[in-house]
C-alpha cells in the first residue's frame, strides 16, 4: 500500500488534531509536521486531550501513528561546535524528541547540520557527539538523517558521510535515514535509475536503516548542490522518475511526504498526492491550485 502525505502545520489551539485534519483534508494517510515554528525556539505545551482525540481518529481513519513524521526545525547544527550555539543544539533537539514522546511520534527527521568552515572530519565527529548525548535520553525515537543537497558547507550529502555518522552512533536502533530525491538529485544522485541509487545505499548503509523518504521534484540540474524543490513533475527529476521512487516495492511500507512548493500562496498536496494516485501528470495542476 501507498503511505503518502505531505508537510501539514501545528498550531496551539488544534496541534496534532489540526494537524491530521488537514492531511485527511488532502486524501493522505500520513503526514509530517514540527513541533513548533522551524526557525524560532517559540513552543507550547503539548496538550494530552487534543493528542488523545487525534490518536482516536487515526484509528477510525486508518492512519498508522508509527508511520507519521516529526521534523526537527532547521535551528539546531549539531555539525558546528560553537560551545553556545553546540550546547543550545544539544539541549533543543532533546526537548523536541521528549515532545515527540508525548505525541506517540516515533520517526523525528534531523538536517546533520553544517559544519560552517570545520571541514567534514570535524563536523561529523560534532554530529556523533550530539547525537550520542541526545539519544541517550530517548526511550523510543528514531532520529532520521536526512540526506542534504550539498550546498555551502552541509554535512550528509552521499551516503559515505551519513554511514560514518551512524557508525559512530551508540544506539544504532534509534538512528535511521529519510532520503529526499530533490536533495538527492542536487548533490548528485540521478533519480532516473533510482533502482541503482538504492543499490549503492544498500551497499553502503543497509536498506533497513530508511524510514521515511521527501519527494519532491528539484529546480536544479542534476549535481546543482543548490536545494530548490519543485511540484511534482514540473522539474528536472520527473513525474515518471518520481513514481518510480513512490511505488518501488523495496520502499513500500516507507511514508512518502511531500515537500513541494505552495503555489499562489496556496497547498498542491490535494491535486498532488491525487495525480500520484492515479499515475497521471496534471500538466494543468499549477492552473488548477491558482
């Protein structure tokens, strides 16, 4: 079965009910969202009466919480080791997982971080550190490295750099992987023999560690390191391409989450995720949405 969702929002009065009422709203039956604004440290008590009707209604509407995503806001670097910012990093990420707990979310989505002039050595030995320290207070969440296009000074754009993170990493089964096919695309990966980009993560990581997968098409060509997403088949990966990705049986129980850009101020992921239903490009989607 298909699990396909999209980036859906948080706010204070609804959370994680509001949350999974606009996913529905889309025809998904996953979803991902952060906890709070992605980049402010402004956050709210989580209110366990919303939670508790939300998980009730995902019951009765088939959503499987264990396969729905938190992502962690783009603040936190656990690559660069300034001791006020490393320490501030260290300490949000692990308020973010303990909010993951009180949500039941298993699957907390993490940027490795930029190790802003350290070099790459450094700053995957600054993202092991942080990570060893933030795990060791998380009972049941896995952090997902996700993999990054490559631009300035990003830590996690090939596969090599992320199994060198995750060797170093104690508690190897709260670590994972999402893959991103723009920020594949853009560092290099060609998305259009996506079978063999799979082949080469299985090789050099292990297929089991992937547990959740951006789709999303890139503005930029393929090697661009730059991290411009695109709709769906308006770029340079493909409508077709990215099926391939979507329904590849060896990432089938995987939750699939779109990212693409608004379109007039307005959310795609109705007309998206029902175009990739029903394996048809709309040529006219960014027509329909405006």
């Amino acid at each position: 079965m298909l699990i396909i969702g999209s980036h859906v929002g948080f706010t204070k009065d609804k959370q994680l009910l509001g949350s999974l009422e606009e996913a529905l709203s889309y025809g998904s039956n996953t979803f991902m969202f952060y906890t709070g604004a992605p980049q402010n440290t402004r956050r709210y008590d989580i209110d366990s009466n919303l939670t508790s009707l939300a998980l009730e209604k995902m019951k009765s509407e088939g959503i499987d919480i264990n396969k729905v995503i938190v992502h962690a806001p783009y603040i936190i670097n656990l690559a660069n080791d300034d001791e006020s910012k490393y320490d501030f990093s260290i300490n949000f990420l692990k308020g973010e997982v303990k909010r993951c707990e009180e949500l039941n979310i298993k699957y907390m989505v993490l940027h490795p971080g930029s190790h802003v002039g350290l070099g790459i050595e450094k700053g995957i030995e600054n993202i092991i550190y942080g990570l060893n320290l933030v795990l060791e207070e998380s009972h049941d969440v896995t952090i997902l490295l996700e993999t990054m296009a490559g631009k300035g000074s990003e830590v996690g754009s090939n596969f090599e750099e992320i199994k060198k993170i995750i060797d170093g990493v104690t508690k190897k089964d709260l670590i994972g992987v999402c893959l991103d096919t723009c920020h594949l695309n853009d560092s290099g990966y060609d998305i259009s023999n996506f079978d063999k980009v799979l082949d080469e993560f299985d090789k050099i990581i292990g297929l089991d560690y992937i547990k959740c997968v951006h789709v999303n098409d890139s503005k930029n060509v393929l090697g661009a390191r730059k991290d411009r997403h695109e709709n769906i088949g308006y770029g340079t990966i493909g409508f077709d391409n990215l099926l391939k990705v979507l329904y590849n049986n060896r990432l089938e129980d995987i939750p699939k989450i779109l990212e693409t850009p608004y379109i007039s101020d307005k959310s795609p992921y109705k007309e998206e995720i029902e175009m990739i239903k029903n394996k048809k490009f709309n040529k006219n989607l960014k027509e329909i949405v405006d």
